[in-house]
C-alpha cells in the first residue's frame, strides 16, 4: 500500500512538471506554422515573429516599455523622466502659437504629394489633459532606450548622455529637456533598415509593437493600435516644430520656411523614416479595422417584443431600464426640493420662452433675453437665503455686529446642488435620444461666451434643447458640428428652474468658498458644475453606474449605454433614418435648381451635416427622435411645458397610435372622404403587437370560410358562363366589352378599345411558352372578379391575353416576371389584385416617384383598397397586405431591417417594380438607384412593369435586377396608334 501511495506521488509529481512546461511555453510568444490561423494584422507586420525571436516570457517583454520604476535600483534615477518629457513637450506646443501658419500646414500634410497642403494647420489640443494622455508612449520608449536593451548605432552616445544627466542628477532640467529632443530627433531621423535577424529594426515600431503586446502573447486589435499610432505621430510632430523653430533661430540666413524644407522628409509619407512606417501601419490598421465586423456585444433574448437583451452575456431588461429613470426621477425632485430649496416653495412660471438661435452676443440665452419678463428676477432664492427662510437660516451670520457667510454651510449646500447637477447630466446623456459623447456633454455652456459663441442650450419651441458640439469634427475640420437632443419634460423644467433660481445663488456661493476666478467662471457659463470643477467622462459614468447597478445588476456606463440604447432604439424605431436619407438622395428640387443635393447642403447649409447648425426643416426630427425614445422609456416627453410636478413619470400616458392606413370596411355613406379612409386613428393606446396579434386571429378564422365562399361564386360563374368565360380572355366582342375602367371616376387609367390583332412576334417567348405548369382555370376568373368587384363594373374584362398570363404568373409565385404593357394595359392591376385575393400574405410595391405614389393612393382610396406606405421609423403592420414603399427608401438598411421583421411575422408572396426602366436611366444623378438590384431583400419572386421598355434593352434590364435564368416574359405591343409623329425638314 505504501508502495503504491509512493508510485501515485511520483506520477503527480511527473503530471505537475508536465503542465508547468506548457504553462512556461504559453508565456511566450506561439508562432503558428501555418498562416491561416495567423490574422491579417500580424502577417503584414509580423511583430509576432519579432517577439518570438527575443526568447523571452510575454511579462518580461512587456516590462521592457513600462513606465520608470523607481523604487527598483536600476531605475532610482528616473523619478524625473515623465515630468521632464511632459516640461519637453509643453515647450513645444507653446511655439505652436507664434509659429507660421504655412509651416503648421505642412508639418499637418502628412502626403502633400497626394493630397496637397492641408488647409488646416498643426493645432493644439483642445483639452489640455489630451497632451499628458499623448506622452505616454513617448515615456516608454524614452524609457525603454535607457534600458540599454537596444543596439541603435550612433544614437547610442546621445541615449548614454541622457542617462547620464539623470544619474547626475542635473541641477537645472533645462539640459535633460534640450538631451530628450536630441534623442528623439536622432531616433526620428534614421532610416531603419530590416535585415535578416531585425525585422523589426526601428526602436519606435518596436515600442508600438510592445505596446500592444497583451499578458497572454496575444496582440491589440489593429482598431486598438490606431490610437497609440496617433499619438506617436502628434508628438513627433512637435519634436519637428521644435527643431525647425531651433535652426530659424540659430541662423539668420535660414527662415522658419527653409528649415521645414530640409526636415519635411521625416514628417510625411512615402520617405524612409519613421513617420512614414507608422502612416504605412496606421492605413493599414484602419482599413482592417473598418473592413472587419465586430463580433456582437448585444444578443437578443425577445426577438417579439424586444424587451430583454444580453450585453456581453450580462442580461438586461428594458422594464429594469425604465426603473432606473423613475428612481433617479424621485431622487432628483428630492434633492431640488428638500436640499437646494430646503423646503422653500420657490418656483419660475413661464408660458412660451423666446429664444434667438442666431444671436451671438458674449452672455445672451434666453434666460437673459429682455422678452422673457419671467426670468427678471433672479434673485429670489439669494434673497430667501439672507433673510434665512426655510433651511437657510444658518448660511448668514452675524458677528460683532457684522453678516458673515457661514462657508461650511455654503459648501455643503454647493454639494447638495453637484449631486442634483449629476442626476441633471446622467438624464441628459440617457434620456435625450442618441447619446452624447461624454466628454461634449459635460462641456456644454447655456450662454454665449467670448470664446465660445454658440451656447449649447437653446429653445425650440416648447422643447428645451442641448446642442452636442462634436469635438472631435471641431478639432479635425476647425469648424463646429451641433447635434440637437430634446430634453424630457421634467428634465427640461427643473433645468430651467435651477438656472432661473438656484444658479444665482450658487454663482455666490462658489465665490465666496473657493475665491478662485476659474470656478465662478464655471458656475457662470457652465451648464453642469461639480462643485469646484467641471464634470469629466468618468464622473458621469460613474453616477450612471451608481443607479444602474441596483436595477439590472450591471454598471450601465458611458461605452456599454451607447451599445444598448443603439440597439433598442433601432428596434423600437427611434433612430434618425428620415433624417439620415434625407440626405442620401437628390430630390427633384435641388435638381431643378441646376445642383445637387450635396451642393445645396455645402451652400445653403441645408444638410443635417451642416457643421453650423441643424437645418429648419430636419431639426424636428431631430427632437422627435428624442421624444420618441422618451415616450419608449415611459417617461414625459419634452415639449409639453409642463412642471415637474405634473411630469412625473407615473402620470404618464401612452399615447394612442394613430393609423396611417386604409381602412377595409365599406362605408355605408357615399360621401366618406379619403382623409377619413387614410387617417383613421384609434381612441385606445393598444400596443402594435397586440393588435398585429389580433388581425391574425381573426384571419385565421376568416381564411377558410373566405376560401370556400369564393371557390362556390367561381363554379358557380363557370356553370353559368359556358364557353363565354374563356372567350374573355382575349380581346372583347360588341359594345362595351374591351373597356376596363380601373377607377370610379371617368378620368384617369381607361383608354380606346384594343382592336383584335395577331399575337406579335418577337424574339422573346411569350407567358404561354414559359410556363411549365398549365395555367390553372380558377385563376384568371378570380382574378377578374377581383377586378370587377374592385371597378364596380361587371363588364371589365381582360385588356389582352398579356394581361391575363401575367397574372396568372404573378400569382403563382413560381418565376421572376417582366411584364411590358403599353400604357393603360393594366399593369396597376398586376399589383392590386393579388394583394386582395391572397390571406395573410404581403405584396411589396416599389415605386420610383413620389408623383407615382401620390397617385397609387388617390386611386386605391377610392377604390377601397387596403394598403399601407412605408414611413421611416415605422414597423409594418399585419392587416394590409400591399405594401408601398419609394424606390429610395428601399435602398436603405432600415427598409431592409422592416422588411425582414415583417417576413418573420407575415409571408411575403412577391415584390414588383413599377416603372422598372427608371433604374436604367437614372443612375446617372441619383445615387440611391444606382445599386437597384440590392431590391431584392427576400427570397421572393421578383416583378418588373414597364410600358416603355425597348426589346434592345430587356437584357440591360435582366442583368441590372439579376433575375433568375427560367423568368417569364409578357410583353404586349407598346406602339401607340393614337400618336402621330411627323418630321419636318
């Protein structure tokens, strides 16, 4: 037995040594044999290789670019390091401002061969906390030189004198500062050239490489690495301005214009040089990263309702979502009464607020505008403290006879009004539609400054409005994006409350605590203060964070917010596609105007990417998409102007949905108009579901007793008719035959009798030769009841055997159909029929003009059909089965989205094109045609209708639509006997 425990000890001890090996080996950098389980990044730079090459364990490699260490004895001499590149590089970026602008333009060019001189110069960040973030990899690789790891020829000796001073301990810093630039111009200005054992051979790459090198051996994400390539270059650039500012002045015979000349080949591309290796890897970074889909974060777990998802495998639900803007709601009400106010029945009433979007004076919003009166006074919250009202009677006391500010109660009240600013801002970034970018909205003023003279909070309408500034186009462009976002009701009010009472108090106060210029500053332009600074990104997740946990058992910050309220506003149909494609096609008036519509955005400033400001006409939407996903949250939508008190979320009320579809009952009386067929809407808030839910019951039931119904009238026309009914198959006999009126009215779609006339010949085959199956009896009579139950005419009758084998084929569902009848042939039918003889089953009709659609519903009004037409934003209902939709939109991904949930719920039996030769002609000025075959979405069967379609151009018109092989041709003589064309010489 002893024997045996020993024998089991030894083979544990052997397995222990056996996975303690492999652990060893995954430390290390693996380099598979076969490049297909390599990724595109590391086989372009092959920095997995470089690695390997080191033989040294992940953890060590990656010690290599750590920050100074010194607490190690090695590196006790490197405590100064990161202030004195931080010192080098502010140096630098102070010459910025007295430096030429041309100079600035050229050290921005980074390809001036390709692209020319930037017209936007080398700049300054924008926050100054940006340069701090952006010497971090410089620290590094300063660092990782003084290592004495690297073997760099003749930069070697400035490196050691860098090291050196810092063992030295140099007593002024100005010599380490001027020995860094040394370095990095001397690192910076060597050509590196690969060779067999270094294909990495320059220390800069090297560094980055490093840099991504994860704990496990793996690398970054080339979308990861971009940014550490951007920040090389930003300082590399300085380094550059730094030197060239350096030989102007060392020179009189050299100007600041020449000396960019002779270092312009180490700052821009296609050169032998380090900036020209990280632009080759920073283009190449990108486009993988642009080109590669990202794995999802978010997975659907109701793909009904859409009432739950999974976030990186953490399940959320939207019921929770909405729990968590109720509690930040009481808590907020909360603290502006019991704390800001302390109890005070304090309140601002205004009607409408006037507001001027296009005045610039330094300090004007609406809250200073002369017209609002309401807004006057105020003082009252600063008076109700010094006369020691309610909660306030300790802030003022008195001493030897003299009032003196109790600061300890001022900075407690000041804490109080941050914590009501947080709860402001975290409503402002959850509830105001697409999120802001943090860094923005903790930025935003409410009055115009003398720096800044755009505020961020306007007034339009009744909706009180936050104008997000995109930094980021801001820094890149030089000019300003705005993006528009509406607040909720409640938010919007206790805003406007805080600024009409409690700023003015607060501006006091923060005076009188911090005496610093700066923070009165803050309270004074600021929208949001945080006691005595401003709000950052990671104050306002945090906040997010601290109310979200407790719901959903997850930190809802900043990045994972955007993720999941993207993904439910796309869902419940809040996103900004009107304004988005409004955009992404030329409309017939930009046009008529001699232009297009992206030289009517670029001129007239029109475009929802004006970098000025929103445009009148999109700005709506803009606000409607932020009360849409407030009215989703069940939370009062702005711009009803109401008090907080009556927007509480609990006295919300969903709104009653408003139908924009045909009704399917007859009217009794003659005299229903089409506004009350087109837009009857319902007394009761019934969600879409439920209703869709509805409609599909009773069409279960109803289908059979339907079917049956019309089986019995079509033996019944066929025992009655004889030989009479196949003989309405072609062209009409005696008077009043041969006319089909496919209106109520005397006007529109009727024509003269087609005479009897000889099948033509052509070369395409005709619907008879192309049908492999027989056509059935059953359909051609009911589809010709359909019509002249639709005409109210008993006497319709087919316009021609085309017309008829082309229904025939469209409702069988079996082939791609191109039907060419000439005008007033009944092609409107084509599509109308089947839509009303089929249950439950959609007919998608595209219709490249807005003059079409116009008159595709006048005209199914009056006849009473049901129908529907797609609006963006807008979830396809069950009951009608013909579905309109613009051939623009149908290009659009949001179309494609609808389509696809409407299969899910609905069967869709065919889409048809109407006018199919526009496509053909129009890709020369619209662009959203120019891809039309992508209009087949679903794999259903495709139908094209034309009246003016050439034979020459049938194969044009096959290949564009990539219709199947085996598709059915019905094409009738377009020649129009009535037209008489004469050429004069």
């Amino acid at each position: 037995m002893e024997a045996r425990e020993g024998g089991d000890s030894r083979e544990n001890a052997l397995v222990d040594q056996l996975l303690k090996e492999l652990d060893q080996q995954l430390k290390t950098v693996q380099v598979p044999t076969d490049g297909r389980l390599i990724t595109p990044w590391l086989l372009t730079t092959r920095w997995n290789e470089w690695a390997k090459w080191y033989k040294k364990p992940t953890e060590e490699l990656r010690a290599l670019v750590s920050l100074p260490q010194p607490s190690l004895p090695a590196e006790e001499n490197y405590s100064e390091l990161y202030d004195s590149i931080r010192s080098y590089f502010e140096e630098a970026a102070m010459l910025i401002d007295t430096t030429d602008e041309l100079v600035l333009q050229r050290l921005n060019s980074p390809d001036p061969a390709k692209e020319g001189i930037s017209n936007m110069p080398f700049h300054k960040h924008m926050h100054q906390s940006t340069l701090k973030q952006y010497i971090h990899p410089i620290v590094c690789f300063v660092t990782m030189l003084l290592r004495d790891l690297w073997f760099i020829g003749d930069a070697n000796v400035d490196i050691s004198r860098l090291d050196d001073l810092f063992e030295q301990g140099a007593p002024d810093q100005s010599q380490i500062i001027r020995q860094i630039h040394i370095v990095l111009l001397k690192v910076w200005t060597t050509p590196w050239s690969k060779s067999k054992y270094y294909i990495v051979p320059d220390p800069t790459e090297s560094c980055l490489a490093l840099l991504t090198l994860n704990h496990d051996g793996s690398f970054k994400q080339p979308k990861d690495v971009t940014k550490l390539i951007a920040k090389f270059e930003y300082c590399m650039r300085l380094t550059f301005l730094k030197e060239i500012r350096e030989r102007a002045s060392a020179s009189p015979d050299m100007d600041e214009a020449t000396a960019c000349d002779s270092l312009q080949p180490w700052f821009t591309e296609k050169n032998y040089s380090t900036f020209a290796r990280l632009r080759s890897l920073q283009h190449r970074a990108s486009a993988i990263a642009f080109s590669t889909m990202s794995l999802p974060r978010i997975w659907w777990t109701d793909s009904e309702a859409w009432s739950s998802l999974n976030y990186r495998g953490n399940p959320i639900a939207f019921s929770d979502v909405c729990l968590i803007f109720r509690d930040v709601e009481e808590k907020l009400v909360d603290i502006w009464e019991n704390k800001v106010l302390r109890g005070l029945k304090l309140r601002v009433d205004y009607g409408h607020i006037l507001d001027d979007p296009s005045e610039r004076s330094v300090g004007y919003s609406f809250m200073f505008d002369p017209r609002n009166t309401c807004f006057q006074d105020r003082a009252r919250l600063v008076r109700a403290v010094v006369e020691g009202k309610g909660g306030f009677s300790k802030f003022l006391l008195r001493y030897q006879d003299e009032l003196v500010w109790n600061r300890s109660a001022l900075r407690g009240w000041l804490q109080d009004y941050a914590e009501m600013q947080k709860l402001l801002l975290m409503r402002a970034e959850m509830l105001s539609g697409a999120p802001s970018r943090g860094s923005e909205l903790t930025a935003m003023l409410y009055r115009n400054t003398q720096a800044r003279e755009v505020r961020n909070l306007m007034v339009f309408g009744k909706h009180l409005t936050l104008l997000g500034q995109y930094s980021k186009m801001t820094a890149l462009t030089g000019r300003d994006k705005l993006i528009p976002h509406a607040l909720d009701a409640l938010t919007s009010d206790i805003l406007i409350q805080d600024l009409a009472l409690a700023r003015p108090f607060a501006e006091i106060a923060a005076k009188i605590c911090f005496g610093n210029e700066e923070v009165t500053q803050l309270y004074r332009d600021h929208l949001f203060v945080n006691f005595n600074k401003a709000f950052t990104s990671d104050d306002l997740s945090a906040v997010m964070a601290k109310h979200s946990l407790p719901r959903v058992q997850y930190a809802l910050t900043i990045n994972p917010w955007r993720h999941i309220q993207t993904a439910w506003k796309r869902k419940f149909k809040c996103a900004m596609e009107d304004v988005v494609e409004m955009d992404m096609e030329d409309d017939i008036d930009s046009l008529q105007a001699g232009h297009t519509r992206a030289t009517e955005n670029r001129i007239y400033g029109l475009s929802t990417h004006s970098l000025a400001a929103a445009a009148e006409d999109v700005l709506p939407l803009f606000l409607q998409a932020s009360t849409g996903w407030q009215e989703r949250c069940q939370v009062m939508p702005g711009g009803s102007g109401l008090p907080y008190h009556q927007a509480r979320s609990h006295l919300f009320v969903p709104k009653a949905p408003a139908t924009t579809t045909n009704t399917t009952s007859p009217a009794r009386e003659e005299s229903t108009t089409t506004a009350s067929l087109h837009n009857s809407s319902t007394s009761y808030a019934l969600d879409n579901a439920m209703v869709d839910n509805i409609a599909a019951r009773v069409t279960e039931r109803l289908a059979p007793m339907l079917t049956n119904l019309i089986q019995g009238l079509a033996s019944k026309t066929r025992t009655t008719s004889g030989e009479e009914s196949s003989d309405t198959a072609g062209p009409a006999q005696g008077q009043g035959k041969g006319k089909q009126k496919e209106t109520v009215a005397e006007d529109t779609w009727e024509t003269p009798s087609m005479p009897e006339e000889e099948e033509p010949a052509s070369e395409y085959p005709s619907c008879q030769a192309n049908l492999c199956i027989a056509i059935a009896q059953d359909l051609p009579i009911l589809a010709l009841q359909r019509m002249q139950m639709l005409l109210r005419d008993d006497r319709t009758s087919w316009r021609s055997y085309q017309q008829r084998d082309a229904m025939v084929a469209i409702l069988k569902r079996e082939k791609d159909v191109i039907v060419i009848l000439p005008t007033g042939g009944g092609k409107s039918m084509l599509a109308i029929v089947p839509s009303m003889m089929e249950v439950n089953m959609a007919t998608i009709l595209i219709l490249p003009l807005n003059s079409l659609i116009m008159d595709y519903e006048r005209r199914l009004t009056a006849m009473r059909v049901p129908y529907q037409v797609y609006k963006s934003g807008q979830q396809l209902n069950l009951q009608d089965n013909l579905v309109i939709v613009s051939a623009d939109k149908s290009q659009m991904p949001h179309w494609r989205s609808s389509l696809a949930d409407l299969r899910r719920r609905k069967e869709i039996a065919r889409i048809i094109v109407d006018e199919a030769h526009i496509p053909l002609i129009a890709k020369g000025y619209r662009r959203s045609l120019e891809n039309f075959y992508e209009v087949r979405s679903e794999p259903v069967p495709l139908v094209l209708l034309s009246a003016t379609l050439p034979p020459i151009f049938m194969n044009s018109l096959t290949n564009m639509y990539r219709l199947l092989s085996n598709h059915i041709t019905c094409r009738q003589s377009t020649n129009r006997p009535e037209l008489t064309y004469i050429l004069e010489k």
